[in-house]
C-alpha cells in the first residue's frame, strides 16, 4: 500500500534588492492562505511550492539582481 505524501505549499517571494516586495506579500495574504516568506537564500527558494518575483516590468534591473 503506498502511502499519500502531503504537498506543503509554501510561496516564496524572491529579495533582489528592486521591485516592491512588501506590496506583493499584502496582496498574497488578502488571497490565500499559503506560508510566504520573502527570501534571497537559495535553500528556500527551492523548498517553495511556488516562486514570484517581483518587479518583473524593470527585467534587466530584476537579472543584474539576481547575478
């Protein structure tokens, strides 16, 4: 018998240094009710169920971030 694994959904908000991150986190808790951290740290990015980054409207100043 294989026994289910429960799916912990958790979203990470992705630290930069741009894009507006704290008005990204107020508008995820009015619409769902997901764990969501906001990081930079490569070990929580990948134990994220889902990933967003924000400010993708400024995508050089978003790359040069993340080098």
């Amino acid at each position: 018998m294989k026994i289910a694994q429960k799916i912990v959904k958790k979203i990470a908000v992705i630290d930069y240094g741009s894009g507006n991150v704290a008005s990204v986190v107020n508008a995820l808790h009015q619409v769902c009710n997901y764990p969501i951290i906001i990081t930079n740290q490569i070990a929580e990015i990948k134990s994220a169920s889902h990933l967003i980054l924000p400010g993708v409207g400024a995508f050089n100043d978003c790359i040069d971030g993340l080098k």
